[in-house]
C-alpha cells in the first residue's frame, strides 16, 4: 500500500460544526489516517479557533487546514499543493467540491472520489456540480436508495460504489433490560427544518393513540428553523401535555432520552441513510423508519422494527400499538437491534468498510 497514491480529503467542516456529514468527515480522517493513506485534510469552511479537542489535535499535527472565509487562502494552498504532489487523490465529502477535486486532479477523473447522500442530489444542482458530477471516476453512496437517484441522474451504475454508514458503540458496558417502565415514549431524533421526515405523520398518530395509552409520550430532539411551527402545531391538535420539543441537547441528555424511550420513530420519506435509526439500536429500541428510503436497508422490518408506509399516519399509528401492547414483541426486537448494530453499523464493521472501499480506489486509480 506505500506504494500507492497517497489521498487528499475536501470537505467543508468536521471539528467546528456537528451533524452527519461533518461526523463522516471526522470519521473519513481518522480512518484514513490509521491507515497510512491520508496526506493532508482540507476543510475549506473549519476554523481552527472554534475546533474541538480532537480537531485542536488534528491541526496541531499538520494534517488538517482550516480556512473558515478566507476563500482566497484556500484557492492558493489547494492549487500550491496539486502542484507539488500531481499524483495525489483527491477525496470530496460532498458535490459542492466534486468540480474543484477535477481541477485539482488535472481532469484526471479516476483520481478523485466524490461521497453521495441524497438530499443533495434532490436540489437544482449548477452546471458544474452535475458536469462533475458524471464524470467522477469514482462514488461511494452511503446507500442503494442514494445510488438509484445517482444512477437517475445519468451516472454510470458502474462507478457507484455502495458503503452503509456505522456509528461508536454508545454503551459497550451497558446492561441492557427489556422490562417496561411503564411509560409508552416514543423519541424522534433529527432536524426540524424539513418536513419529509415524518413529524406531521407522529403528531397524528400520538392523537390517534392517546385514548387507547394515556400514558404515551412523544419526544423531539433537534433544532431547526421550524421548531416553533412545530410546536404551534402540536399545540393546535392539543398534544403539549404529552408531546415534548427539547430542541438540541448535549450528548449525555441525548443518551438518557435514547436509554428512557420505548421505541424510535422516524418515519422519513427521503432519508439517504438515516444514522439515527443506527444509533437508536446501539441503545437496543425497536426502530419505526418508511417504506420509501434507505431505512429499508438500515431497519430489518419484522425483525428490528417496522418500515411503514410513509405519509401514512394511520399505519403508523398501528405499528406504535402493535409495540405498546406486546411486551415479548419489544423485547425481541430490542435484542435483535443491538445484535443488527454490532453486526454490521458498528464502528470496527464501518471502518472495515471504508478502507476496503479506499484500497479499491486507491488500486484503480493507478
């Protein structure tokens, strides 16, 4: 492996703002860096003052540059380095710097590598972003149901490689119980800007089960721009008495509420991936996703959880009873979450994947 072509990440954050993509280009250093591949990590929108203690790390090491808005900066450093290193990869966690890895590559097409997801590919994408777009030698789709909208946008299916995304065991010493606590909780994890994640779809279904389970309680973690909406919403089907929007929390408040729920639901319409259902069987909860995206592949239906029909309040409010009222049903799922999780979404199987999906590059690229 010495003797092949070292790779350059292209990203925009990963130690100075969260969410999913920025912990995919956490994850994408690391990995890289453990296995002898990474020659350096350009995050074109990081800044180094506001860098956790891991991104602190990374860039007192050298790895990592941070450019925050010096634009002009970047374009320098970015053009001085292909210079000096022409035989480099170059590795783009996103479409926004797909055409700028061709640029730096020479054109050299099978020398870059661009990350798909999905919501990305939904948008009215500039020329230059779908130009490279098809003409990458190299994808990886963190799922099938993001190749399918690749491969509907005209790329080739042959230069889509798919790689399931995974997740740090949250609580490898934990004692999991399947007892009830005599709470119904529902937990939905995720932004609240967009509506395609199902929202709508658990506010009436919480309306629907309330007379039947009075005890029921539905808990939304996320911010977002339309958290209020959100809430003026819940307040208009009068469910604030049991419906609660905790906003962002920190990573230990984020822990208690997946360790206090009785089942995870968010049933999306257009989910690339979906780690929260992953970090929600790490925590061993049945997982409720649609039938529409990639919870498919993350979500075993009937084994793990449900995949219902999205949009469908109704059905969904049937899978939520199903689970309520069979205590052995739950526990069975439970297990089989956590048994899912350690076999395929934790973090030892994600970063397999990853290098095997690196080393093939790497090799095809030569």
């Amino acid at each position: 492996m010495s003797q092949l072509p070292f790779i350059n990440v292209i990203g925009g954050y990963a130690y100075s703002a969260t969410g999913g993509i920025e912990a995919l280009n956490r994850f994408i250093i690391r990995q890289t860096i453990e296995a002898g591949m990474l020659r350096k990590a350009f995050l074109l929108w990081d800044d180094e003052r506001s860098a956790t203690t891991e991104g602190r790390e990374m860039y007192k090491k050298g790895v990592v540059r941070g450019f925050g808005l010096l634009r002009i900066k970047c374009a320098l450093v970015l053009a001085l380095h292909a210079l000096r290193r022409p035989n480099d990869l170059w590795l783009c966690t996103h479409i926004n710097y797909a055409f700028l890895g061709m640029l730096l590559s020479f054109w050299r097409r099978r020398r870059v590598c661009l990350f798909i997801y999905a919501a990305e590919l939904d948008v009215e994408m500039t020329f230059l972003k779908r130009f490279a777009l098809r003409r990458v030698g190299y994808i990886v789709a963190i799922s099938e149901y993001s190749k399918a909208k690749a491969v509907k946008m005209g790329v080739d299916a042959d230069r889509i490689t798919v790689m399931h995304l995974g997740s740090p065991d949250p609580c490898p010493n934990r004692k999991f119980s399947t007892e009830s606590t005599g709470q119904n909780q529902i937990l939905f994890v995720g932004r609240m800007d967009e509506r395609y994640k199902g929202q709508d779809e658990l506010l009436d279904a919480v309306l629907l089960l309330r007379r039947r389970f009075p005890e029921v309680r539905l808990v939304f973690i996320g911010g977002g721009r339309n958290l209020d909406e959100w809430k003026r919403e819940a307040g208009a089907r009068e469910l604030l008495d049991i419906v609660e929007f905790r906003g962002r929390v920190s990573d230990d408040d984020l822990c208690r509420a997946y360790e206090s729920a009785t089942v995870f639901a968010m049933p999306s319409r257009n989910e690339g991936f979906g780690l929260v259902y992953v970090e929600a069987m790490a925590y061993g909860l049945p997982c409720i996703g649609g039938d529409r995206d990639a919870a498919r592949e993350v979500i075993a239906h009937g084994e793990t959880g449900f995949c219902i029909p999205a949009g469908n309040s109704t059905a969904l409010s049937y899978a939520l009873q199903t689970l309520f009222q069979s205590p052995d049903l739950r526990t069975r799922f439970s297990l089989a979450s956590r048994e899912r999780f350690l076999a395929h979404f934790c973090a030892p199987k994600y970063a397999e994947r990853l290098v095997r999906v690196l080393v093939e590059w790497r090799m095809s690229s030569v």
